[in-house]
C-alpha cells in the first residue's frame, strides 16, 4: 500500500492503519532488539509471538494443515477479500528487528488451486504501515504458481531496510478486488554477510510423491503434418525414422490454412469430384498418404476439416477414416442434392487404397482460424488483414450456420451432428480465440469477441475448444533483454490465458468449462517475422521444452507444435521440428520431444530454490512405482549444482538424458553428450549414483534440458541392503563383451558377505559369487559381464535380474535388471532435395 494521501482511494485503508499505529505508539515505546546473528524465523509452523496480525480485509487462517511446505506441518493461508486493497500484516509492537548483519527475506509461497496472484511485499521500521515495498512479479515472474511451493529470496536492500531495523511486513492484493486463496510458509531473515555471486547456482529440488498428481494427455505430445510435404517426403525413410525417434503421438492433419481449402474426396481421387469441394493442389498429401504415414509412425490424427463443404461431405471423410467396410447405414442426401452414399462405401474405398482396417481418428476440428477470415468472403465483421477463406467472422453465425437452401452455410452444430452419426465415439472441437472477450465489448484485440460468442452459442455441445496462442507475431530483440523475455514467458503465457478461459466459460456456458487444445503453437507466429532465426536455435528449444510443461500444468487437453516439418521463410528461419530442405535435419527443438516422451503419465508437484522464469523450471512425475522423472530447463549460462529428493522415498540411482547448446543462439545442440547422434537415438543416457542418504547430486550444463529417471525406494523398505542402479540398458555390436557395474550398500548395523545370482539370460554372462564382507554403511561395486553373440539373427535384446543376498540374512535381498542391446545395422539417410512448394 502506498503512502495515505488525501486524495487516494484506499483512504479508508489507511486511516485504520493509522489509527492502529497511533494506539500501540501510546502504549509502549518503539525499541531497537538487538538479536544473535543466525536466521530468524518470522514464522515456522507458528507465528513467533513478539508478532501480530494487524491484517484487514482478508482471510488468514495461521494454522491450514495443507499444503505443507518440507517438513512443516502448518501454513499461513491468506484470501484477500472483494475490493479495498487487503493485505496480510504482520507487527511487531514490542520492538524492531535489528537488521545489522541480515542480508535478505526468504519466504515458500504457494499458489493454492489457481496461481498467478498479484501481490506487493512491504516492509518496514515501527509500527506504522510500511511503505518500502516490491513487487512480487520481479522476484516470481507470474506469481505463485498453482499447486507448488517456491522459494523467494528479496534482499533487504531492495526493501530499503539493509542496516536499518524491522518492526512490520505486509503481503498486500495488488489489485482492487478479492483473489484465490494462497499460502505462505517459512518466513525468515536471512544472517550473514552479503555473498559474492558465484560461479554457480546451488539449488535443492524436492519432489513431493505423495502431491495431487496431473494426468498427461496422450494429445499432449503432438506436432502438424502439413499436405504440401507431399506423398514422396510422406514417404521418406529418414522422416519417419525420426519422427519415431522423437515419442511424437499425435499429427494434426491436413495442414493449417490449407485445411479451409483442402476438398478431400477430390485429391484422394486426383480429380474434382461433381459434388465435393475441389482439390486445389492435385500434387499435395492424399488421405491415404497421411494413413500410411500414420501406421508408418504408429502416431495418431487429428483433422480439420474444410468447413466450406457441407456437413454429409465431412461425414463421408469420417466413414473413410473410421468406418467399417461392412457398415451399410446410410449417410444421406446434403443441402446441395448430392447423395454421399453409405458409411461402407466410403471404408471400401479407403481399403481399396491400401488400408482395410478403420484409422479411429477421435479429434476434429471444425474449420481453421475461421475468425481470421478475409472480409471479402466473411463479411463485415472480419479484420482487414484476414488470412483465411471462410465464409464467417461471426462466432454465433459459426456455430449456428447462416443462409438456406442450397446456399446455406451449415454451422459447427450441423456438422457435428453429422459426423458423430457416423462414428459416435469422436470429437469435434471447435474454433476458439484465446483472448474470449465479451460478447458486449467486441474489439479488433478478440476478433469481435468471437471465442465468448462460440462458448455461448455451442453450449453443451462444444466437445473441444481449439485455440493457436503463439505469443509473438514477429521475434524480439535479439539480445540478452530478449532472450529473458522469451524464457520467461511460458510461465505466464499459460497460466493467464486459462484464467481468461475459464471466466468466459463461468459467464456464457453456465460453469460447463470444455476442454482447450492448443492445436497450433510456436514461437513466433509468422515465420517472415521470425528475422532472428529463433525457431531455428537452442532458445526455441528451451521455450518450446517450458510450454510443454505449463500446458500440462494448466490442463490443456493438447498440445500440437507448428510443425513437425514446413519449409524455410526466405529470412532463412523454419517452423519445422525438422528442416525438409536439409535432409530433414533435426532443430534444437527437435529433441525436446524424446525428453517429455519419457516422462511417465503422471506430473507431481516439485519445490525448487530455482527461480522458473528466469533460472530454470523444474517438471517432476512418475514413470512407474519404482521410477520417478524430472525434467529441468536451465535457462542460464550457468551450471547449476542441484541436490534432489524426494518426499518418502530414496533415490537408489538415476539415469540423464540431456539436450545441451552451446547458447541460447546454437543452432545445434547434443543429445546424450553426441552431436549427431543416430536415427534411432541409440545413445545411452548417462548413468548416476545417489548419496548414501537416498539424495542426489547432479550438475545441470548451462543452456541445457535434461531428464532424470530417479530409481527410488519407500523410506524404511530396504531391509539393510541397498543395490543400485535398479535397472540400467547398454549397447553393444555382435561379438563384444558388455561390462555392467553395479554397487551394492550395506545398510544394516552388523556386517554382511553378499551371495550373487544370475538368472532370466539368454547370453552368456558372469558375475562374481559373492561380494564383501561390508562393515555397516560400506559399499561395494562389482561387474557384470554380457557377450553378445557373434551374430546377426535371433534376439537383439537380452535381459538378466542379478539377485544379491545376505548369506545370514535371506530377508535382506534386492534386485537389479540389466538390458543389453544388440546394435542393428547402422541406418544410412540418402541425400533428398526437397522440392519447395508454395
């Protein structure tokens, strides 16, 4: 809160303060304490009693049980109420804090079930309310964020208080009316003297196993597939190669804009069909181009389709991709006379195509960016730089259709309904706009208010609501200012348009909040504005790594990138994933994608020191009971020194995949420590080792991704015997012998000598018979040793469970599971140039 001033609108606000300053000020003098030079902590689980709450129009609850933040058992939970500027204020009447030799506040905030609060802390001398303030957001871009506890750091010297003396602190609403319920936790002053920046960033990294777990959408991991590629690079070996290798899921199809124009059943059939919309470019990704693409990958589709046609036209493409042969409902006569014949008859044709069996694509969309109309084909309320050929920028006349007769236009409902007759069990999302509006403050900024105007008009039908929210139309600077801008910016991207989303579903769907797929997304929107190259460096790397991970923490249904392969701009940057026009070599951003489809289905919450918006940001989850993952995106050009653990279990081992760059502004990166590394991604990850308190250490390269998979075990569960790592793969030619290392720990009081066995191998392979004896606490390594057979034929992978036991104790036993991987034939990609198209 800032100074009272006569003509400020919180004067009511500050008279209370006031008055509450005055009252104590009578009471008892204001002294200076003077107190030992060690941390003090303002509140623990508890309050320290030389302070009060003097806070006005909000909710403190001193005692919530949850969230805990470590190890404490209460937090602070504070709800700022309707209107007046509320604030959580703490007083200390009988004295001030002396601050001579305290360096900083430090405080875990928690963002509650929303996040994104906007709060100022102040502090300051005496009773009064304080009036040196900060703004949380410079300390925490975006703010608390939902569902996880972060660490701020604000030195005191930012307060104005170094040297001085503190008698109150202030958490204070940032805005003019009430805000989600936050928590705070393990407010403190930090002793000591001012440090020297070091060379590196210490951090801790705490996952919490026992947290609210988030689903992954299997849509999350997904990528366009543009028709201009074309059947030949559809075709090509090393594109699919890699688009396997990447753990792509899901390709959105037939190509963005294109799909306003693309007449299916014509390009199937290389000729305009009496009826069906024409195709426009006979060259271009047939159907079945993109099914064979499809089984190629075992990837799965998502469609757009032309809402220029009729909706019996969309349901015949339906019946083509997820209809039976066999199957004789009939699909009907459209508003234009043209009889679109059985669902069978449209599966024969696909089978007669190569593909018997039904695709089963579950999501489609209706139309692409269909509120960026030109105006000479949608009308009035379209912008004059529209883009696309639709026959609408109005949302409801989206939805509803608009016309009659054969020149009606049918809507979103129409199809719909259409092409669900055909194949109940799909999806058919809508067009929306990230920015809703209202339908009664329309503006060129939301599109006239187009996404409020599908939410309310599509009501309980809306299966999905689609949007493209790339947050640049052209680069930034391209300079260290840009570079924090565009590594911070998945933090609140995400987060702000979900609030925006979800109030327009509370105020024009009746509460019902559809599903949001982010169906198009990149750096920079249009890639001739891209004059930087950013999509084609280590930054987009980074920022597309970040996205990935807000989306699922925002619950976003999908996720599909822009695009899995494109063309370059003639500024020479390219939206691709990989660049078709250099043998289809792989971007930084690229690899991204083979991180993230390792990361198990699950996201927990994670507590981090590490600042995400401008440090790095942390992604915990689970790949099976034994397996925990974390995903971290340092965004600096520092290595950072991180210690992890997680709550309730040890960490027995670990094994780091790693993209790494050179800067931000590479234009290659190394996978694994290779820089070209194989087709496939052979390239093992490297294999890490726990402390023997179940914690562990690991360096994190600057301007780097790396995942962790954490082999844990329940605390209290290992029975005096520790072996790790639990698992562990390594790849090897024909003939060669494979040496694996394990390290066996005795955690027991007594000493222990160790039996080993071998069991579950095909190959011949050795280990020693026993191991020790080990003293308490001691460890020991020993090797496994694998020959591969001199052969080409048969098996290409082994696996052997090695068994260690205690010889006096058969209750003390664990187990480890050793792959060995016979290497295929190295894949040789041919040179193809690729053929631009317009």
């Amino acid at each position: 809160m800032p100074t009272c001033h006569p003509f400020s609108s919180r004067v009511k606000v500050c008279a209370y303060a006031l008055f509450a300053a005055l009252f104590i000020a009578l009471l008892q003098p204001i002294t200076k304490l003077s107190l030992a030079q060690s941390d003090t902590v303002l509140f623990g689980d508890t309050l320290d009693p030389l302070f009060q709450s003097w806070s006005f129009h909000t909710t403190v609850d001193f005692a919530a049980p949850s969230p805990a933040y470590g190890g404490s058992s209460r937090a602070i939970a504070v709800t700022y109420q309707s209107g007046n500027w509320g604030a959580l204020w703490l007083v200390r009447p009988g004295g001030d804090i002396d601050l001579s030799g305290y360096t900083a506040l430090r405080f875990a905030v928690h963002g509650g079930a929303y996040g994104g609060q906007q709060i100022r802390v102040q502090a300051g001398s005496g009773t009064s309310y304080p009036a040196n303030q900060v703004n949380l957001n410079d300390y925490l871009p975006g703010g608390p964020v939902a569902g996880e506890w972060r660490v701020v750091t604000i030195p005191l010297a930012h307060l104005n208080l170094a040297g001085g003396s503190l008698g109150s602190i202030a958490f204070q609403s940032d805005v003019d009316r009430g805000q989600p319920t936050f928590f705070l936790d393990d407010i403190r002053l930090i002793a000591g003297s001012e440090p020297t920046p070091p060379p590196s960033i210490s951090a801790t990294i705490q996952i919490q196993t026992g947290g609210n777990q988030i689903p992954i959408s299997r849509y999350l991991l997904s990528a366009n597939l543009p028709a201009w590629l074309g059947p030949q690079e559809f075709a090509n070996q090393a594109l699919r190669a890699y688009t396997v290798a990447a753990g792509i899921r899901v390709l959105r199809l037939p190509g963005g804009s294109w799909s306003n124009d693309y007449g299916w059943l014509s390009c199937e059939l290389g000729q305009d069909q009496p009826g069906a919309l024409p195709c426009r470019w006979p060259w271009a990704a047939r159907p079945s181009d993109f099914i064979s693409f499809l089984k190629a990958t075992n990837t799965e589709g998502i469609w757009v389709v032309n809402p220029n046609g009729t909706s019996k036209e969309a349901a015949a493409l339906v019946a083509f991709f997820n209809g039976d042969v066999n199957d004789n409902r009939p699909i009907g006569v459209d508003i234009r006379g043209v009889d679109w014949r059985t669902v069978g008859y449209w599966a024969q044709l696909r089978a007669a195509r190569g593909h018997p069996e039904p695709v089963g694509i579950k999501l489609w969309e209706f139309g692409n960016e269909v509120y960026g109309s030109k105006p000479a084909m949608g009308g009035a309320l379209c912008q004059p730089w529209g883009w696309e050929e639709v026959w609408t920028c109005d949302g409801t006349e989206y939805v509803n259709g608009k016309g009659s007769g054969s020149q009606r236009h049918e809507g979103y409902l129409e199809f719909r309904a259409a092409m669900r007759a055909v194949d109940p069990t799909i999806l058919v999302g809508a067009v929306g706009f990230e920015i809703p509006g209202s339908p009664q403050s329309p503006s060129w900024q939301n599109y006239n208010s187009w996404g409020s105007k599908v939410i309310a008009a599509a009501g309980d039908k809306l299966d999905f609501y689609a949007i493209h929210p790339y947050p640049y139309s052209q680069a930034p600077a391209n300079n260290a200012t840009g570079h924090a801008e565009i590594l911070a910016k998945p933090q609140t991207h995400f987060r702000t348009m979900r609030v925006d989303l979800n109030a327009a579903f509370d105020a024009f769907a009746g509460g019902r909040r559809a599903p949001i797929a982010i169906t198009e997304y990149n750096l920079v929107a249009v890639q001739d504005q891209d004059n930087p190259q950013f999509m084609t460096r280590a930054i987009n790397a980074l920022f597309l790594a970040d996205s990935i991970g807000q989306a699922i923490q925002q619950g976003y249904m999908a996720f599909s990138q822009w695009a899995l392969a494109n063309g370059r701009a003639g500024n020479g940057t390219e939206y691709g994933l990989v660049h078709r026009d250099n043998n289809f070599y792989r971007a930084p951003q690229y690899y991204v994608y083979p991180l993230w489809s390792r990361f198990g289905s699950v996201m927990l919450p994670v507590i981090t020191s590490l600042n995400a918006a401008a440090e790095a940001a942390v992604y915990a989850g689970r790949v099976n009971d034994n397996t925990l993952s974390l995903l971290v995106i340092n965004k600096t050009g520092q290595l950072i020194n991180a210690t992890i653990s997680a709550d309730d279990e040890s960490i027995l081992s670990a094994r780091m995949y790693e993209v790494r760059a050179t800067s931000p502004t590479a234009q290659s990166v190394t996978y694994n420590g290779v820089s070209t590394p194989s087709a496939a991604l052979n390239e093992p990850p490297r294999e890490l080792q726990a402390t023997a308190d179940g914690r562990l250490d690991v360096a994190l390269a600057p301007w780097s991704i790396s995942l962790l998979h954490l082999e844990t075990i329940d605390e209290g569960t290992s029975a005096g015997l520790r072996l790790a790592p639990r698992s562990a793969t390594l790849i090897g030619q024909p003939g060669e012998t494979i040496t694996h290392t394990l390290t066996v720990t005795n955690t027991d009081t007594v000493t222990h000598t160790y039996t080993v066995a071998v069991s579950g191998n095909n190959w011949p392979t050795t280990a020693p018979a026993t191991v020790g004896p080990l003293t308490s606490g001691a460890s020991a390594t020993f090797q496994v040793v694998v020959t591969i057979p001199d052969s080409t034929t048969g098996a290409h992978v082994d696996n052997a469970t090695i068994t260690v036991t205690a010889q006096d104790q058969n209750e003390q036993s664990a187990q480890a599971v050793l792959t060995t991987i016979r290497a295929r034939h190295r894949l040789f990609v041919p040179l193809v140039t690729a053929m631009s198209r317009p």
